[in-house]
C-alpha cells in the first residue's frame, strides 16, 4: 500500500478547493505558532480548546476529506495512546521519609490544644482522597499529577502535528520560504544571511518526500522478506534493526549528494525572495478573518488560558 498518498503527512496537496488556501501564508504562519506557543503553561480546557479548534478548522477549512480520513483518526489514536500511557505512570509522588528527630521535641501549640487551633487547613470540595490516588486501575493508580501529565502530552502531541501538518498541506514550499524570508528580513541589517536560510528552508520542505519515500521503501522491502522478529531473537533484531537505519541514512545521503551536483550543474544560484513572492488574493475577507480571530485567540489566551 501507498501509505505517502493515504497518509499526506508535510507534504503540499495541490489544488483550488478551500478557503484557507486564499488566507495570507503569514497569516497561516502566524496561526501555527500560536498552535505551537499558546499551550506553553496553559491549563487542560485551553489545550482541549486547542484540540477542538484544529478539528473544527480541519473539518471547515474546505480540503478534501479524502486528506484527512485516515490521517486524523490515526493522529487522534497516537494522542489518547501516549496519553494512556502517562496516564498510568506514577507522576507526583514522593517518596516517604522517616523524620530525623522526634515530633514531640518541638511544639509551638499547647498539648491539650484543638484540633482547629492547630492549623489544619478546611477543604471544602478536593479531587480525590488526600495523599491518596483518587482512582485504582489493578496495580497502577491514577492521581491527578498523572492525568495532568495524560492530557497535557496527548493534547500537545495533537497541537503539535496537526497545525504543522494542516501549514503544510495548503501551502506551497516555495511561499512558506518567501514568508519565512520576509519575517527576518530585519535581520538582515545585521549581516545575518535571510536570503539563505529561506533557501534552505524550500530545500528542507523539497526533501522531507524523499525522506518518507525511502522509508516507505524500507518498510515494503522487510514486508517483502517476511522476517520474523520472534525467531530472529534479540540480537538478530537488533542487528536487523541497525541495518535498517544504516540504510536510511546511506540512501538519504546520496539523496542529497545527488541534489547538490544537480544544484551545482545549474549554476548554483539562490532564488532571491522576491522570485517566490505569491500573487496577492483576489478579495481581503479570508485575510481580515484570519487577523480578528488570532488577535481574538491571543487575547482570550491572555485572560482565561493560564494554567
């Protein structure tokens, strides 16, 4: 199976259909960082606001589903997987200590004092029992540290995937090289090398297919061979896995000497910004949109997001 065409995964599906295509590429741009910056000390509702955020945007943005009926389920399985998995390991605990003198020596409160004299906070309403995990799985344990942990590395695994994934699905290498140009323009009064970075910015992005077709070739060519790990044992996986990895990276290699002596044979020239400058949209609304509503989710960000 052609899991590259199931599986679009960074790679620019060409096309007329959808609105978020007519958006500004630094608009988008400026929408994925605020995917990847705004969970940074957020609580859990504004990371699952994120979530479901980039699901309404995937469902609306007017791309073919096609792009995202396998994708999206997959990541969405990926998510709750690692999820359950920092669900159930211990998070927050400590480890108890005998203490080195005795409790008695010191006391700052008579013998006889009550008990609501002697500092003992009221807890009204407590998740969970205290110093206690609130739910038990067999022989792992819950508490809230550990769900904490779930939903921040499922949500931000999701966050950040997805938004990546959804910049670079509608989105053409070269105008993403051209934004990325332009945003540190300023820089280059400074002798910092703007008009080559954004170059190697459009060779990273022309590079990641080639990188996910050799693994696809990999992958067929042990499915071909039918290898059984069971029988290999231990030692024979691990060997066929390193064999595996030495060839990915031996063929990536080549790759990229092959792409550099077709550099070099046209002349090895970059590509100014101004030559991957994309047309202007023919109307401002989808740009205007997208403006409010990133100012709108910085500032709700801002007051209701912390964590």
């Amino acid at each position: 199976m052609d899991w590259l065409r199931q599986l679009p995964m960074g790679q620019y599906v060409d096309g007329d259909r959808g609105w978020i295509r007519r958006v500004d590429v630094r608009l988008k741009l400026g929408w994925t960082l605020a995917f990847l910056i705004t969970p940074i000390l957020a609580n859990g509702a504004w990371r699952i606001g994120l979530v479901g955020l980039l699901l309404l945007l995937t469902a609306f943005c007017g791309l073919p589903w096609l792009l995202w009926r396998r994708l999206v389920p997959l990541l969405l399985a990926a998510s709750c997987g690692v999820g359950a998995i920092f669900l159930v390991i211990p998070s927050g605990s400590t480890v108890p200590q005998a203490p080195q003198r005795p409790t008695e020596e010191v006391r700052l409160l008579p013998a006889d004092a009550p008990r609501a004299a002697a500092g003992e906070p009221w807890r009204l309403w407590q998740w969970g029992p205290v110093g206690q995990p609130p739910l038990q799985l067999g022989p792992l344990s819950v508490n809230r540290a550990s769900l904490d942990l779930a939903l921040r590395s499922g949500t931000l695994l999701f966050t950040l995937v997805h938004s990546a994934n959804l910049l670079l699905i509608s989105t053409p290498a070269e105008d993403l090289a051209w934004a990325f140009a332009w945003i540190l323009r300023p820089l280059g009064r400074l002798g910092i090398p703007t008009t080559e970075l954004g170059f190697m910015l459009l060779l990273s992005l022309r590079f990641l297919p080639l990188v996910q077709e050799e693994l696809q070739n990999l992958l067929r060519a042990v499915a071909t061979r039918s290898f059984h790990l069971r029988q290999l044992g231990l030692k024979g996986g691990t060997a066929l896995l390193l064999g595996l990895g030495e060839r990915l990276l031996a063929n990536l290699l080549l790759r990229s000497e092959q792409g550099a002596e077709a550099l070099m044979a046209r002349g090895g020239r970059l590509l100014p910004p101004s030559a991957l400058q994309p047309r202007p949209p023919a109307t401002r609304f989808p740009n205007a949109c997208a403006l409010l509503l990133l100012v709108l989710l910085v500032a709700l960000r801002w007051q209701i997001g912390w964590s």
